[in-house]
C-alpha cells in the first residue's frame, strides 16, 4: 500500500484527480490522506465532499477551520461570507449525510511515523497531549449533541490553552490550535491576525514549528493551511502541503514512502 497526502482541496477536485491520474493511485491498495479544508472558497465543494466520502477506507483527513466552518454553518451558528462555496452542499439532498461523515473526522492523526494536523502543534504540548486534546474535541463532535461547541468555536481568546478555563472555552483553544494557528509564543500564545509569510511574524510572536524547545521537533509533522509559505519546508520533519491550489497555484501531493512531492496546477 502506497500513502498519499494532499494539501488543502478547498472544493479543487479536479486538481485532485489530475494528481491520484499521476500517480496511479488505486484505492484498492493505495491510502489517501488529506490535511484539512476539503471544501471551501473553490468551484466544486460539494462534488469534492461527495468524492473523497465515495473513497471509503482508501481516504483519511483531519479537520480543518474551513470543514468546521460548513459544520457551523449547517447548524446556523454562523452565516455564510460571502466568497464561501458551501451552499451547494447545504442545499444538497445529501447534505445531512456527508455532514455527518465530516463530522466523524479527527483533529490528528499519527500513524506510519507521521502526524497529520490542519494548522500545527503548539510548542508546549508534546504529541501525546496533543492527542489527548484533540480527542476531547473529537468526542464532542461525535457526540449527539455538538451544539453547544459550535456555539462557542468562534473567537481568538484566550490565547492560550489553560486547564482552569471551562470546557467550551477550552474546546475552543484547542480548536484554534489545530486548525488556524500560524503564529505564537514559546508558550503557546496564539497570534491569529496575522495571515502572512514568517518573515512578518508580530513582535513577540513566531511561527508555531520554529521555537527551539517545542516539544514535537522529533515528529514528522504534515500540515496544510498556511498558504503563505509557498510550500517550502522550513525546518526538517516538517512537511507544508498547502501550496495555494484555490488561490491559481499548485495542488501538492507527497508520497510518504519516498516524502517525493508531486504537483498539478489549478485552472
């Protein structure tokens, strides 16, 4: 079995299937991973959701701000920007089920000597806390009442996760950790303003893989989300997939046997 990670589709499946087309991907052997915003913001959401639901066990993906936001939004928590492309799926006759699927996802995966997450790790949390926290997201997700998550998911504080704080604020943070973290402290104070390259980390502030003593440097961690980096791997053991395919750049795939990239252009 061959496994592959996509970075962020954001409803790019045509991109998507120019790549599994590469690659001769077969989803009776092959295993295809993606790191988060399967839909969102590109012209196919629904038929992306629709596509990767249909792999069954040949797909695995983590969750990322973008799929959390059509979760919400489905729940009328939060209404739709007006560049979102999650109508089509609200208004599908489907909807409830590829929701419910989407909802069974994780916040992380680790398997095969890799850890698959949206946005990053905060630097204080080693991957077995890490897991620990993402479950207890998970567990709420899938329970039958996530509703009041979703009613507390949006904001940016606090900035820190702190285990006095109550439960939905805490699902909160760690929910931002995961899926919208770019910059933040030694500490894991989050900065979520700012949405550009490293070079303009806030003062005080950097980017989530770079601080010295963060406690996952011997993880190899796959990530989408921050397509300012123009996927360039900036620093060992770390594996940037999100390379702006919705925004008229590349879709990118790696082969995590070989960690061999392979890209197809958006059009």
């Amino acid at each position: 079995m061959t496994i592959y990670a996509v970075g962020d589709l954001q409803g790019c499946l045509e991109p998507l299937l120019c790549l599994l087309k590469e690659v001769n991907f077969d989803p009776q052997n092959d295993q295809l991973w993606a790191a988060g915003d399967i839909v969102n913001r590109g012209p196919q959401s629904l038929e992306t959701l629709r596509f990767v639901k249909g792999l069954g066990k040949a797909f695995r993906m983590v969750l990322g701000n973008h799929d959390l936001h059509l979760l919400a939004a489905a729940r009328g928590i939060k209404r739709l920007n007006p560049k979102d492309t999650l109508q089509e799926i609200l208004d599908a006759p489907d909807c409830d089920e590829l929701l419910h699927w989407l909802r069974q996802q994780p916040l992380l995966i680790s398997e095969h000597g890799f850890v698959m997450v949206h946005a990053g790790i905060p630097p204080q949390w080693c991957l077995s806390t890490a897991l620990l926290r993402a479950k207890q997201v998970e567990k709420v997700l899938r329970s039958n009442n996530p509703q009041p998550f979703f009613e507390h998911m949006y904001g940016n504080t606090p900035s820190r996760w702190d285990m006095t704080q109550s439960k939905n604020v805490q699902l909160r943070t760690i929910t931002n950790y995961f899926t919208r973290m770019r910059f933040c402290s030694a500490s894991g104070e989050l900065e979520l303003s700012t949405k550009k390259g490293p070079e303009d980390a806030p003062k005080g502030f950097a980017p989530w893989y770079s601080h010295p003593a963060r406690r996952t440097l011997t993880e190899h961690i796959i990530f989408g989300h921050w397509a300012a980096l123009e996927g360039e791997a900036p620093n060992s053991g770390l594996y940037p997939l999100d390379t702006g395919c919705v925004w008229g750049d590349r879709l990118r795939l790696m082969n995590l046997s070989t960690r061999a990239y392979t890209h197809c252009q958006c059009t």
